[in-house]
C-alpha cells in the first residue's frame, strides 16, 4: 500500500487556512517541528498528569529526576509551570522553580524566554527532543523514555480536558461576512483533516497501515473516556496475530474481551437465557488459549465505566471491533457496515441481563465521526486523491464547536455558516489554534 505525506490534492484549501493567518502568532508550536506532529499543548498535558508522564525521567546529563509537585499550571503569560519541586540525581538535591516546556530544546532562544524576566525563574526545561543545553537550565527530554512505551500515544491525550480560559465580550470575527466565515471555517477544516493524514503517514513509516488503522478504529470505539485502553487493546492484539488465532467475529470477540479484563469469570443467574449460552461459548474459546496470550490482560479499573449508557458499553464495542477486524479496507469503500447491525448476540442485548429491539452497535453520529477523523484521513495518507470532502457527513454539534463560535461570532450568530463537516471540523481546528492557546485576540 503506498504511503505519502504530501497532501496538496486531497486538501488543496488546506494552506489557505494557514496564509489567511500567516502575519498571526497563532502559538508558540504552531509550526510542525520535525516529525512531532501534535502540540506543546500534548506536552503540557502529559507533564500535568500523573497518569500519563513518564516515571522514570532524566536529564540530559542521565540524573535521575522525581517529581515532587509539577507545578502549578500557568494560565497567564509566563512559563509554563510554576513553583515545580523536583529531585535530582542520587542525593535527590531539592529544586523548587519555575518550568518551560518546548518540542525542541532551540524554542527557549527562539521565543526570546532568555530576556524576558518572566522566565527569571525557570530552572526546568522540558522537552520532548533533546537538544542544544541552555545554562542555568537542566533540561529534561521525554522522546526516549515515551518511545519505549509501545502502549502510548498521544492521539489519547485529550487536551480540551485541562485548563484553559476564553476571553469574553470580544468577538473578533463577528462582522466578517457569512459566505467569508464559511469558506474560512472549511479551509481550517481542511488543515485539520491534512494533519491527521499527516500523522498517520508518519505512523506508517513503522507499521502497517492496517494495524495503523486498526488502532484508530479501536480508539475510537473508546469515544472519549476510554480511547486509552481500546488503543491499548489494538496494541496488545495487533490485527496480523488477531486474524491468525480466530476465523470468525465470535472468536475474535472472545479474545479482545478476554484481554479487556472484562469477560465475567461467572455466570449470573439473572441474565437471559441466550446471554448464559452465548458466555459458555466464549469461555470454551478463551480457556484453550495459551497463557502468554493472558498475560497482559487489562485491568477492570484501566477502564472508565462509570456513567456509560449500556449501548455505549466497551462489552458491546468490542463486538463492533470483532467485525472490523475482518473487513477493516472494506470500511473505506463501504460506510455504511461501520455501525454494524448483522445480527449477533449484541445487536439484540443491551446488557447481559437485558434483550432490546434490533440495534446497531455503532450509532451513525459515531459512525460519521469514524468517517470524517479516520478514514478520510487514511485514504490520503495512502495516497488516494479522490477525496469528496464536500460530501462529508457533519459530525452533531459538541461543547467546543458551540464555544468556539460563539466566542468568533458572538451570540447572536447563525449556525447555518458551520453545517458543513468541514466547517464543524474547522472550529475543532481554530480551537486549538486559537482559544486553548490564549491567541484569540490575534485573530483580527
């Protein structure tokens, strides 16, 4: 399958998006340095949360660090952090300071931190490349220690779920005219989409673009609270080793919910009668295979289960990723089968307890996102051409495509400027370009 990373075809409005703003200081990441594809933000993110930061950091100089407290993050002009308390090296000397975070190690001279005395106190220097040393600064780079975490990723790192503030009372955009707010809204949407593909070409560079596509497929079963561990899955359970141990969605089902750590050890007796002989078919499957198989089984607690809708539950998911996996390049060519309604014990059980009407595993809302964020993206990673972006289906509304406009165009806007999937996709984009950024008053 050929691979490309040159997308002028599929998103020939793309660069517009960016010309239209090029006088602008969007954010200090805003360029795509070398081949990190995402944000500072993403940095951010990961050093924020205890979860996902690496545990065992050093400096360049191979001290090993313990963090203490990250520090708290700074919403106002400045470093990024402040009053960060970190342990160096083995007699764990105490630092107490403020801490930047870059891509690459050059950001510190080229965003002039070096003469601006907000940054007087910034000892800490994090940095996903290691690079050029700054004095007086003990630098921290991630690359290495994140790249030996095969379960990783930052596509599972939603960074609309930290801080960040929105200016109000200034609507920058507001008196633009219609026609202009959409064309502009669908050139970012363009970018957005040319980004992904950019970084699944990336991706591709060391796996195959099935198994590429098949942890974007699985990720995005998790919807938002459990991207995570459905990524995980896809890594654990590559597609090729996946295929070679089951022959029907059954079996693969069998093996993606024994690896979830979510096959129920036991029957319960309130179930349905169908839901008891369908589980004894599962164990009969998952029991006959071999140990180091169940090795690296998921915890329940790696999963966010609280609040779910019973259709939204990863037991039911998992049957739609079971089918997947049997006709993952047959998703491109034909939408329609990614809600997946043939007939199979979940498309006729809510829960184990509870039967339902006959009900596709994938809501079309969910299918359109697929659609719009995966595979449109895939196809021109893969070098198709022949992109309909004007076809797209939109995506319903959310929070930040309410926000954002709102924020642009001010209250009294219409909605009709962003029907469009690529203008829905445009303000997902302008978001983080903009508002998560503290840029918004760039924007004139």
């Amino acid at each position: 399958m050929n691979v490309t990373s040159e997308f002028p075809s599929c998103f020939p409005r793309a660069s517009r998006y960016r010309e239209n703003t090029a006088d602008l200081e969007i954010r200090e990441s805003s360029p795509i340095f070398g081949r990190f594809s995402y944000q500072e933000r993403h940095l951010q993110c990961l050093w924020a949360n205890p979860r996902l930061r690496p545990k065992k950091l050093k400096t360049t100089e191979s001290e090993v660090v313990q963090i203490e407290h990250p520090g708290d993050w700074n919403l106002e002009a400045g470093p990024d952090f402040l009053n960060a308390t970190l342990l160096i090296g083995k007699e764990k000397r105490r630092i107490t300071a403020d801490l930047e975070i870059h891509i690459h190690a050059n950001g510190w001279n080229q965003h002039g931190h070096a003469n601006d005395h907000r940054f007087r106190n910034v000892r800490f220097h994090v940095v996903y490349f290691q690079g050029i040393e700054i004095p007086g600064l003990i630098q921290i780079p991630l690359q290495k220690i994140i790249s030996t975490d095969s379960c990783f990723s930052f596509d599972n790192i939603d960074i609309t779920a930290y801080p960040y503030s929105i200016p109000s009372g200034f609507f920058p955009l507001k008196t633009m005219d219609p026609d202009k707010k959409t064309q502009w809204l669908e050139c970012a949407g363009e970018e957005r989409l040319r980004l992904k593909a950019e970084r699944l070409a990336h991706a591709m560079q060391t796996k195959e673009p099935e198994q590429i596509l098949w942890e974007e497929l699985l990720s995005a079963l998790g919807y938002k609270n459990n991207k995570a561990p459905f990524r995980k899955l896809a890594t654990l359970l590559p597609l090729e080793q996946l295929r070679s141990k089951a022959t029907t969605t059954n079996e693969a089902y069998t093996l993606l919910l024994g690896l979830s750590g979510l096959l129920p050890p036991r029957i319960d007796p309130k179930w349905s009668p169908s839901s008891k002989q369908f589980i004894r078919t599962l164990w009969d499957f998952w029991w006959k295979q071999p140990e180091e198989l169940k090795e690296d089984t998921l915890n329940k607690s790696d999963w966010n289960l609280s609040g779910l809708r019973p259709a939204n539950h990863p037991v039911r998911r998992l049957m739609a990723a079971a089918y997947y996996a049997f006709s993952i390049i047959e998703l491109i060519q034909n939408n329609d089968s990614l809600t997946v309604s043939t007939p199979n014990h979940w498309t006729t059980h809510i829960s184990w307890r509870k039967e339902c009407k006959p009900t596709a595993l994938v809501g079309r809302a969910r299918a359109n996102a697929i659609i719009t964020n995966i595979l449109i993206p895939f196809q021109a990673a893969t070098g198709s051409t022949k992109l309909n972006l004007e076809k797209l289906p939109p995506e319903p509304s959310n929070s930040i495509i309410r926000q954002t406009a709102y924020t642009l165009f001010g209250p009294d806007h219409t909605s009709k400027v962003y029907k469009s999937a690529l203008a829905r996709q445009g303000l997902i984009q302008i978001f983080h370009d903009y508002l998560i950024t503290h840029r918004l008053h760039d924007l004139k």
